[in-house]
C-alpha cells in the first residue's frame, strides 16, 4: 500500500501510454519522485524530464497544498525559453484516505480518514505559440481577470469559460494573480474549474490549455507587495489561458 501524500509535497510523474501486452512491465508503472525543492533546482528538474519524453508521454505535477501548487507554478513559469512555453492543464484529484488503523482514536480515525485533495498540472513539451513570441497584455488580448486571496472560485471558472468562448483561437484570456500562497491556490483551482465545466459541455473546441509567466507588477497593480523580487519590485503570476490545440 502507497503511504498517505501529506499536505504540501509536490510530485513530479511520468505518464506513459497504455502498454501493449507483450510490453515489459516496467512501463506500465508511471515513474515518479518528489520535486526538488528550490525554485531554479525544480524548474532545471522539469526542463530535462520534458526534453526527454517521448511521443504520447506526459508529465504530472501534482501538487498538494497552497505551497506546492505555488512552487508548481513558478516551476512551468521558469521551465523554458520565453517564446517556447511549458504547456499545462491543471485538474483537481483527490488521494483516497487510508484504511482505519485498529485502537486508534476515534477523532483522529475521523480526521485521518478524509481523503486529500489537490492539483494535477499536466504539462506536455514545450511548444511554441501561434505568434512564437511572448504574449502581452496588448489591446487585442484586453485587460487580464484579477484574482484576490478571497475571489470566489466558481465566479472565476464562469468567468474563464465566457471569455475563453468570446475569442478566436489565436487570442487568449490573460489572468493575473499575486505570486502568493493563496492567490495562486485560488488561481489553479479557478483554473481546474473551468476545465472542468468545459469537460462537461462535451465540446473539445471548448477545453483549455495554459501558459504562465512570472513577471514584475506595475506601480498601479493592486495587492502585488506581497512578494518581491531582489530590487524590491512586486511580482505577479500571469497565466495565458488558450484553446487546447492552439500551441500543439
């Protein structure tokens, strides 16, 4: 039996395709460890698992707790050249509980017993994007949705999927958030929502994939004080939502 993930690890994963039936059994077990733990040591770490996948392999990040998914950000922000993305789609899962341990109490049977819910992003190699620069916040893209600490979820998941219709394939819906704990949880799971609504419309035209960047703030941006690069200037994370064929 697997141990229980606990709140905050972030895991890096192999996807492999379905194994053919005379395939070594090897590739039918995903490969996976945990993600290193420094920012520019976990970004280095993912650039070289996607440079060596193969055709239908992906990668999963799946991270659990506001910390992981901020360092899972900032990972497939920093992950690849500006004008070549790390391409991602975050999903919400959910790790079952653990079977109940006999003579345990039952309080902390209670508790031990909820299962644990976070983050998958799952990214494939990095490709380039329809203008095969980086986008900006130009009149064409309008102004980006702001997430706060306290934006409500489904609104944002709405918001998202309103936007991401009212487009062309080549334009994407900018979403700003402050490079935080919880702005970033609120962000993924907005995100992870909004796949999700798409997913049950049974439109492939209508599912998202994503792009982020780490960038500094402008003087006028609201709530970027809380983190700040070496030169005192707040960042943000922005994330560029597209159709899901529109970087393949």
């Amino acid at each position: 039996m697997k141990p229980r993930r606990a709140p905050g690890s972030l895991m890096i994963k192999l996807l492999r395709p379905p194994c053919k039936y005379d395939s070594p059994a090897s590739q039918a077990i995903p490969f996976e460890k945990p993600m290193a733990s420094t920012g520019p040591e976990a970004s280095k770490q993912l650039f070289q698992w996607l440079e060596r996948l193969r055709p239908a392999e992906h990668i999963s990040l799946e991270a659990i707790g506001s910390h992981a998914i901020l360092r899972a950000l900032k990972a497939l922000a920093n992950s690849g050249p500006l004008h070549e993305p790390t391409r991602f789609v975050p999903v919400e899962f959910e790790v079952p509980p653990p079977p109940p341990v006999t003579g345990e109490p039952k309080l902390r049977r209670s508790l031990s017993g909820r299962a644990i819910r976070g983050i998958r992003f799952l990214a494939a190699t990095a490709s380039a994007a329809p203008t095969a620069q980086r986008p900006s916040l130009s009149a064409s893209i309008g102004p980006p949705l702001r997430v706060a600490a306290r934006t409500h979820v489904m609104r944002l998941a709405q918001a998202i999927c309103l936007e991401r219709r009212m487009r062309d394939r080549s334009t994407p819906v900018a979403i700003e958030a402050t490079c935080s704990r919880q702005h970033a949880l609120v962000l993924c799971k907005g995100l992870a929502k909004a796949q999700q609504l798409a997913l049950l419309t049974g439109n492939p035209e209508y599912l998202l994939s994503c792009t982020a960047y780490v960038t500094k703030a402008l003087p006028e941006s609201e709530g970027g004080a809380k983190e700040c690069d070496l030169h005192g200037s707040p960042r943000l994370i922005r994330v560029f939502v597209w159709t899901p064929d529109c970087i393949a």
